[in-house]
C-alpha cells in the first residue's frame, strides 16, 4: 500500500516517525477532553430550512408531489423575468410531456451557455445549516451545477434531513456499499465574491441565483 | 519559505499606503462585527469553541495513525497519496504529476500552504500556465503580487486598481465601459470560465481531511474549487499533515467554526467533500486523483511549546482582530503567514534568524488568543519566540549591553535612585520651554526614534518615592 504513492517511501517512513517521537513528547496524548458529539440540535423541518437558506440569499418552494415541479420552475422563472426554457439533469426522472404542460421549454443534459437554467436532482438537504447536497454520480455531470447562471435543485421532501448526521451516515453507508461519490457538495447560496468590495457580488463564476424545490410524496 | 528581513522597514512604506489605510480600517470594522454576530447568535459559543479545541487536540495527538488510515480510504476511492517532506519535494511531486497529465493549462483554487511551497512559480518556470481562480488571488495574480491577508488576499488592492489591471492584462477592447464592481465581475467571469473550460489539471488545497472516509473537504465562496475539479483531467490536492481529523463528526465541529471566525458566515456558500477520481458510469470528473501531505517543519513541532500552532485551521480571526495587523497590513510582515499566526508559524517554517522580528510585532493585549476558535495562545508561543531569540544571541549586542547596564542600574537602592535623579534632572533641562506643556516632543539618542511618533511625558521634579517620604514626615 505505501508504494501506491510514489517512489517517495523515505519521505513517508520519516514524517510518520518523526510524528510518533513527538506524539511520545506531547501534552495532547493524556487527553481526558474527548468529546466530539456535535451539539445536540433542537427539531429543525422545512420552516427552519426555508429560514436559513433565506438568509444566505437562497429561494425555497415546497410542492405537492414531483408531477407539479415543472409549473413551479415556470412560476419562478416568471418571478424572475427569466424566460421558461431550461436544461435539466438526466437523472431526473420527470416526463417530457409535464414540462410541456407547464409550458416549459426543456432538454435533457449539459448546460451549453452561460446564462443557462440548469434543473438538478438534488440528493438531500439538511434542515439545521439550511444546505441542499448535490453529488455526482452515474449519468449526471456535477459541472452543470457550477456552470449555470441558474440553479434550481429539486429535492424530494423524504430527504430533508433534520441534521448534518443524517448526512454523515449517508456518506457512510456509501462508503461501505463502496459507492462513494467522487464529490459531495453542501450548497447554502450561489456563487459569492467579496473581492470586489462590499456589498459582496453574486455570480462570481457560477451561479447568481439558487432555488430549491421541494417535493412531497 | 519566505521570510523579509528588514520588518521595520517595510512597516514603514506599508503605513505610508493610503490604499491600505482606507481598506484594513474597513475591514477591521467589519470582519470583528460578523465575527461577533456570528457567534453571539449560538446558545454556547464557549462550548463550540471548547469542542473544536478538544477535536484538534486529538486529530494531533493521532496524527500519524489518522494519516495512515486516510491514505488507505483515499487509496481504496482509487486515488493515490504522496509525503512530501518539504516545499521542494512538493512542488516535483506536482510537477511530475502534470507532465504525466500532458497538461498545459492548470487551474486553482485559493490555498494557502501553495503559497509556503512557493508552487505558482515552480510550476511556471516548468513551462505550465497556471491561473489562480477565487477572484482575489486572481487580481493579486495578474499584479504580481503575494497575497496580504490568508482569507482576503486582495484586501490592499482598490476597485480602481483592479480596473486598471484588468486594462492592463485583459485582451478585450479598451473603449469598453469598466467602471464598476459587476462590470469588473463580468469580465472576470467571462475570462476565467474560458481558463476553467480550457484547464487540464484543477490543483485544490484542503481545509480538513477525514481519516475515516478519506475525504478532502474544501469551503468556498465562489464555487471556483469545483469548477476547478469538475473540468480537468487531473485533480490534485495539496495540503499540510495537521488538517486531518479521525470523523466525520470532528469534521462537523469544525465546519461548524471555521466559516463563522473567519467571515462571519454560519456555513460557507459551497462546501465540498472530494474523494477520488470520476466513478465508471460519472459523467465527468477528473480521471486522476492525487493528494500531496505536506510536512515542512509540522511534524518537529509536535511534542515541543510550538505544537498548540498545530491546532490552527487559518481562519484569519486572530488578523482582524489584531491591533497590529490592522495598522501596518499583511505585506509588512514581509511573510507568507502575516499577523499573530503568522509570528508564530513564520519563525518553525523560515527560521527565527529570518524573522526574529515578527514575535515582537506584538503588543500582547491577548485578542488574538480570546477570538482564537480553537484556543491557541498566541501569546505565550510568540512569547516562546522571543526567549529563544534572546537565548540564540539573536537580538543586537548594544540591546543586551544595555540590558545588563539596565539591570545593574536597577539592582541597588542608591544607584537606582542617583541614576533616576539625574535622568529627572536631565530631561526637565532638555524640555526647556516644553516644559509647561508637560510634553517632550523629541527625545535625544537612544529615545530619538520612539519619540518620532509619539510625545513622552516630562518627568515631575520630585520621584515617587521622595514624595511618599514626605507624606510619610507630614503625617
């Protein structure tokens, strides 16, 4: 396993040893301080989610079942005085024909320019730190996320988890499934830069407005 | 690593920079008061602070065992693990992983242990264009510039500044309108996506790692770590051997105080867990995945009086809050690390001989310590610093001659109080006119530099002491 690196073996062998021998000198190795059970939370559901993904300039909506997430997307981007055409995930299992209905125009895919409208199947959110969690995985490309200038994710409302260990024990039985996405990502506000004074700007390099939908059974 | 020599010259024309007056004095409003928000908002901000002490107590104390064990999940996600023991060993190590990637354009995210290695230059000078993706590090980039705050590396540079670099460097008609901050974002925006589309290496530093899942945690802003993941070929992370933690759970205290200390934010708008290379069926990510563990002087810290540094998670807290920092800014340091931090971690990473001044650019009021999240006493290591400096014959010769005449002066009751009559004397005679004001504008020899800016009293004509004898008598 050590040379799956690379031919820098001594290099390894030296800091693992040099850590030990002080490891044996350290005031950290009689620690009687070990606690690293988060702060319990108090009940935190879909207001508590809605509150904070506010604060940090995210929208949330909550509809009835999966079917009525195209009309939401149309009234938003009404909202927004964005016209109703958008790019949705592949791995989002919602008919041609509902977006059709809702008088939306869609294709299945990559966002092709930037100022794109991009439909996510989000894969969770978390209720005390307001996140939604988008992944990658088989069939989705995670660029598509970061390259629209808009971001809706979708969520079904089964997977609104009340805190950041329901997340811990997804990733884990992932892990031992051995499925492990390559990357996870807790997204609480779009693309932000303080760079450029304040107030700070959105749109930094991805997207300047996130909105999250929420769907029941 | 990096380290100036010359500190008080370079305070010097730092303070001379009204750019940077106008920015640390609103920067020191306003990160202290998002700092405060956000933590007087909790029910128990002492007991978060206390937990994230505890946890990167024990991430240190297990540090060889947590790296091996992350290293074998990272290795079992399918990506590889190289130890670097210093910043030289680093930068081939990454050099060579681009050349095997055949790569050309190589994109990054903000950290700050590839400013120590010095990466950017090693990289350019192995003939690969390298682009500096969060926003201010790619203003300081273009300007060739290092950055002056760990978390805000363009804080000296004005908005006026940054339009005349982009007219400087960008490739772009110049009668197009540039003048304000979302004028400026747009043309950044439209640049670097063409850098972040084109790049086929994506290099990220890490925040934590976590030994249990191998997981490679980065928070940004902007996004800009992602994008730099998602669109190469190559993914390569580099960090220092401290930012491992044993779980997931450790890694929540953590990212629960991190953002809070640093900009005031309950969470960081992205926070990302990588952890290997595209999986069969993705439809993108790199193929490669490569995580470089940096030791350069960390691991001889443990076990010594240096090694609560190890605990540090490069928040910044201790820079905004700092009264120096805020006066003289991040360049003056003349460092990769500035402030507090900065005076204790320069003198490990460069040598003390090379910075034996930044542990005395300190007035020891202790707010670095109380707003330190995870409790570091910077004082007492900089402290440290400093009795070393002493003990390695460091200091000028004149200062320690001038010590020991001090000391002797001080130590018997009649040369004590004959060396004070006389300086009384002396100064009361060298005020002449000043002294109805009761202030000395100048001061002659050794005092003459300290009281360049600043005014010292005129003695009273009659000592403490002489004046408690006479109550004494009269009473």
């Amino acid at each position: 396993m050590v040379e799956a690196g690379t031919g820098h073996v001594s290099s390894r062998t030296d800091i693992l040893e040099r850590l030990r021998r002080g490891a044996a000198t350290s005031d950290y190795v009689t620690l009687t301080e070990h606690s690293a059970e988060p702060a319990a939370q108090t009940v935190a559901g879909f207001a508590r989610f809605a509150e904070l993904a506010g604060a940090t300039q995210m929208t949330t909506t909550r509809v009835a079942g999966q079917g009525a997430v195209p009309n939401a997307v149309r009234t938003y981007l009404a909202q927004q005085q964005l016209p109703p055409n958008v790019v949705t995930d592949p791995t989002l299992k919602l008919p041609i024909e509902s977006w059709l209905a809702a008088g939306v125009g869609q294709v299945s895919g990559d966002v092709q320019a930037d100022g794109d409208v991009y439909i996510s199947a989000g894969l969770a959110a978390i209720a005390e730190c307001g996140a939604v969690v988008i992944a990658s995985g088989p069939g989705r490309a995670l660029r598509n996320d970061f390259l629209a200038r808009t971001h809706i994710v979708v969520v079904p409302e089964a997977r609104l988890l009340p805190s950041f260990s329901g997340l811990w024990n997804l990733l884990r039985a992932d892990g031992s499934a051995g499925r492990l996405a390559r990357e996870y990502c807790l997204v609480t506000g779009p693309s932000r830069t303080a760079d450029l004074g304040v107030p700070a700007k959105l749109g930094a390099h991805g997207p300047e407005r996130v909105h999250i939908i929420f769907f029941g059974d | 690593m990096r380290a100036e020599r010359d500190f008080p010259g370079l305070v010097e024309k730092e303070m001379a920079d009204p750019v940077l007056r106008e920015s640390l004095g609103a920067m020191e409003a306003s990160r202290a008061h998002m700092y405060k928000l956000a933590f007087d908002e909790l029910d128990d901000a002492g007991d978060l602070k206390a937990r994230a002490t505890a946890v990167r107590r024990r991430s240190i104390a297990g540090m060889a065992e947590y790296l091996q064990q992350f290293e074998r999940n990272v290795l079992a996600n399918g990506g590889r693990v190289h130890w670097a023991a210093d910043g030289s060993e680093a930068n081939e190590i990454i050099g060579r992983i681009c050349r095997d990637a055949q790569a050309r354009l190589v994109t990054k995210s903000k950290s700050m242990v590839t400013e120590e290695i010095e990466l950017v230059p090693a990289l350019e000078l192995a003939g690969f264009e390298v682009v500096e993706t969060d926003l201010g590090e790619y203003i300081i980039q273009l300007r060739g510039e290092t950055p002056s705050h760990i978390t805000a590396p363009s804080l000296h540079v004005s908005l006026q500044q940054v339009i005349d670099t982009f007219n400087e460097h960008h490739q772009v008609p110049r009668d197009r309108p540039l003048e304000t901050a979302d004028q400026l974002l747009a043309e950044a925006r439209a640049v670097l996506r063409e850098k972040f589309l084109h790049a086929d290496v994506g290099i990220t530093g890490a925040n934590f790692l976590v030994a249990e899942t191998g997981s490679v945690i980065v928070v940004t802003n902007e996004g800009n770590a992602d994008l730099t993941t998602t669109l190469t070929r190559t993914h390569i992370v580099v960090t220092g051997i401290e930012k491992v933690v044993a779980t997931l759970e450790d890694a929540e205290v953590l990212l629960r105080i991190l953002p809070r200390a640093a900009v005031g934010q309950r969470l960081t708008n992205y926070t990302s867990f990588f952890h290997g290379p595209r999986g069969v069926a993705d439809a993108d990510g790199p193929n490669e995945f490569h995580v470089v563990l940096l030791d350069n002087g960390r691991s001889a810290m443990l076990g010594t009086e240096f090694e609560d540094m190890l605990r540090c998670i490069r928040c910044a807290a201790c820079l905004n809050h700092c009264p120096v920092y805020t006066a003289i800014g991040g360049h003056a340091y003349g460092s990769v690390y500035p402030g507090p931090m900065g005076a204790v971690l320069t003198p490990q990473l460069a040598g003390l001989a090379a910075s034996r001044h930044l542990p005395n650019a300190s007035t020891f009021c202790g707010r670095c310590a109380e707003v330190c999240p995870v409790g570091i006493p910077l004082p007492k290591l900089m402290r440290h610093w400093r009795e070393r400096e002493f003990a390695n014959h460091l200091r000028p010769a004149g200062e320690r001659r001038g010590l020991r005449l001090w000391a002797w002066l001080n130590d018997g009751g009649v040369r004590y109080r004959l060396a004070q009559a006389v300086t009384r004397k002396f100064l009361r005679w060298y005020a002449g006119r000043a002294l109805a004001t009761g202030w000395l504008r100048h001061l002659p020899g050794p005092g003459r530099a300290w009281a360049q800016t600043r005014d010292f009293p005129v003695p009273p004509e009659q000592s403490f002491q002489q004046l408690w004898s006479k109550r004494e008598r009269d009473t």
